[in-house]
C-alpha cells in the first residue's frame, strides 16, 4: 500500500497517537483535566495500550521502511509538546512533513522553539484542521507554511 502511494506521488496523512497528556494520569496535574474529565474515554492511561513513546517508534519504522512515500505527521507529528523529537524525525525522514491542526496551544507554549522550529522546516509544515465547521463533512485541507 505504502509503495503504491508512493508510485502513485500520493501523500499519506497519517495519525497515530494523542497528546501525551491524553497518556497520563487524569489528575489536577494534567494540563488537559478538564477536557479529560468532560470526556474520559479519550484517556489512555492504565488501559491496555500501547505507550506514546511505542506509538511513535511503530510510525517511525513505517517511515523507515518506506522512503519514498510521503508522509504529512498529522498534528505536529503528534508530538507537538516535544518539538526537539518532532525536529529529530522530520531530520531522520526527508520523506515527511507535518501540520499544526489541532496543537496551537502546544506550539503557543513555546514561543522561541516554535519559531526556531517554523523557520528550520517552513517548507514541511502545513496548516491543517481537526475541525469542520457545522459538523459538516469535509476532506482535511492543507496549505504550506511559509515563514
């Protein structure tokens, strides 16, 4: 599948995890409380799943074993809280880019490393949304972004 979207010049949007928070424990210490205590079935911690850290490095081997597809990591390669490892894929894998839907306020966090960040890979990074307005249907639009 990978090497006929590849043949095909068809890029591969591709998801695999959550945000970490979405990994740790429900408590007053996880900067998403609110919105894991409104819906607590998006958590993942003490479930049977698999670790952030293991989700990622499945992805990363797809990617390795697949140079020539191209791959947009969705949601900053989600990984948005941690640009120094997002950095360090988009430096491994020349075949991927990533988009910012979604992690604004990750990227906000951090105002010095995501600008280093935008000006290092702006011709990888694409604006993207998780979100369709009216809760109409619609394909996930992407622009380059350009610093």
């Amino acid at each position: 599948m990978w090497e006929t979207c590849a043949s095909l010049k068809m890029p591969v949007a591709i998801h695999v995890s959550d945000p970490e928070a979405f990994f740790l424990p429900t408590d007053r210490f996880n900067e998403r409380f609110e919105e894991l205590n409104i819906h607590p079935d998006w958590s993942f911690q003490g479930k049977d799943f698999p670790s952030n850290a293991e989700l990622l490095e499945a992805r990363n081997r797809v990617l390795a074993r697949h140079p020539k597809t191209q791959f947009i990591l969705l949601h900053v390669g989600n990984d948005a809280e941690n640009l120094p490892y997002v950095s360090e894929c988009l430096d491994r894998f020349p075949n991927t880019s990533v988009e910012l839907g979604a992690r604004i306020g990750e990227l906000g966090r951090q105002p010095r490393m995501s600008r280093k960040f935008f000006d290092r890979y702006q011709g990888r990074i694409l604006f993207g949304t998780d979100a369709v307005p009216n809760g109409t249907d619609a394909a996930t639009n992407f622009c380059r972004c350009s610093v």
